[in-house]
C-alpha cells in the first residue's frame, strides 16, 4: 500500500513538472504563475504546493530536469576500438542535441534570461550540473592511459574541449538559431581535429 502510494506521488511529482516545463517554455518565467501550473498539470494550486514549496523551486527543479539530459547526452564511454574522432564527435555532438529540439531550445533561451537577471535563483543548480560534467574527464584518463591521447590535466584538457563545442556550436544555435547540418558536421570535425592536434599521443 505504502509503495503504491509512494507511486502515485512521483506520478503527480512528474506530472506538475512536466505541466511546469511547458508552462516555462511557453510563457517564460516571470509570466508563469502556480495557477497556471496547476491547470496544465490537472492538480489544485495546494497539490503544486505541497510537491514543490515555491515557484522558485519549481523552476530550479525544471532547469535540473534539463541538465540532467544533457549530461546523459554526454556519457561517452571510452572504447579502445572505436576511433578517437568518432568518440570526440559524440561529446561534441552531446552540446548540440539539448538545442536543435525546439522545446529544449526555447526552455534553454527562458534559463538564460532568468540567469542574467537573477543567477542566485539557479546557481546551486548550476553547481550540482557542474559535477556532472566529468564523462569527459574519465574519458580523457583512460584514452591517456591507453596512450592513444598525452593528457597529463584531463580537467583542463575537458574544459578545453566544451569551451570549443560551446563556442562553435552551442551558443550560436541558442542566440542565433539552428545550423545547418552539414555546417555542424563541418565545424563539429574542426573542433575534435583541433583538439587531436593538441592532444594526440605520437603512438595516438
């Protein structure tokens, strides 16, 4: 019974959150009230309250929701037969692929507004996504161990690498609109072979 029970609360949860994400996406922040949550998610405004205590709750969890899908974008798992290039362009690809959807785009667009104007509101967020971001970093170590790569500071090395990816491929998507896909491919192979460049072990 206590398992049943426990269901129907997460079911609930998922539903107010995903109520919560369209209304966000649609509406923006500041436009986006409980009320309004409430009657996309079918539950009464005291229901959103007790699942989640405030709007600014609501919302951190909305951005953790959309973190958390990037990051298992991003889980790259070292394999020693596949070629360096082909599992780099998979990290690379991982930056794009939370933008080119169009309901994560217009989610990602409201995130940014709502972190210029009030970054106190999702930097624990922020932080915890950070920690996630160390796919890379494990990945880095075994192709350094592997000698295929000279990785002596995989973090380094790793912001490197998503700076480029951001750079050229994520942040114009977001400001400027989507890429076409065979100029992607295009900037997305300059962006692993200029980091191969840098990083190749002589034996790689």
């Amino acid at each position: 019974m206590e398992i049943q029970r426990e269901s129907r609360l997460n079911l609930k949860r998922d539903t107010i959150l995903e109520a919560a994400i369209v209304a966000f996406r649609d509406e923006g922040y500041e436009c986006t009230s409980m009320d309004r949550i409430a009657e996309l998610a079918g539950a009464s405004k005291r229901t959103v309250y007790n699942h989640f205590g405030s709007k600014e709750a609501l919302f951190q969890a909305v951005v953790a929701r959309l973190f958390e899908a990037a990051a298992a974008l991003k889980q790259v798992e070292w394999d020693p037969e596949r070629p360096l290039e082909h599992q780099l362009a998979d990290f690379a690809r991982a930056k794009t692929l939370m933008v080119e959807d169009e309901a994560s785009l217009c989610l990602s667009r409201v995130v940014l507004g709502v972190f210029i104007k009030q970054p106190e509101l999702i930097q624990e967020v922020l932080a915890r996504a950070a920690e996630d971001e160390n796919a890379l970093v494990v990945w880095l170590r075994r192709a350094h161990d592997a000698g295929r790569l000279s990785v002596p500071n995989p973090e380094l090395a790793a912001s490197m690498f998503w700076a480029m990816a951001a750079g050229a491929l994520f942040w114009p998507q977001l400001l400027e609109g989507g890429i076409d896909p065979a100029e992607r491919d295009v900037i997305m192979n300059e962006v692993v072979q200029t980091f191969l460049a840098r990083y190749r072990s002589a034996s790689g």
